[in-house]
C-alpha cells in the first residue's frame, strides 16, 4: 500500500481595513497575516472598496503620504485613473 499524500491548497482570505491598518502602523499579529501572504502561505483578496478605504484611512487619520502607499497587483485610488484609461486605450 502506497502512502497517501494531502494536497494543501492556499487558503484565500479577505481583511478588514483594520487589519491592514494594524498591520502597516502597529505590527503584531496582522503583520503575520501580511508576511504569510509575502511568503505565499496564504492568498489575500481585496475588494476595490477595502482598497479605497484603506487609502483614505491612512492618508486622512495616519497622515500619510501618497508616495507610502502602493499595493502589489492593485493601485491607489491615484492610479484608478491610469488604470481605467490604460483598459480604454
């Protein structure tokens, strides 16, 4: 008989903006979340909404600057415009 082997599938999870805001000014435990996913134990899915929520949390009640904030496979609410005339053109 022939060992069996599980096939661990990525687990796919969606944030609060809190978290992420925990996570980027306070450290801890959301700051986990955001290195497993840096390290690909986990997949994090972000609606547009969270995104522009984010943007406006940080930059409106942490005071940062537009250059801080980037996502990796998104855009700011600065880069919507780009994004949108980019599928357009």
């Amino acid at each position: 008989m022939s060992p069996q082997f599980v096939k661990w599938s990525q687990v796919s999870v969606t944030l609060d903006t809190n978290v992420y805001v925990s996570a980027l000014n306070f450290g801890g435990r959301a700051a986990r979340l955001l290195a497993m996913a840096e390290n690909g134990a986990i997949i994090i899915d972000i609606s547009d909404h969270i995104e522009n929520e984010l943007v406006r949390v940080l930059r409106e009640d942490f005071k940062w600057e537009a250059y801080r904030i980037t996502f990796h496979g998104g855009a700011s609410e600065e880069n919507d415009s780009a994004r949108n005339s980019q599928r357009s053109g």
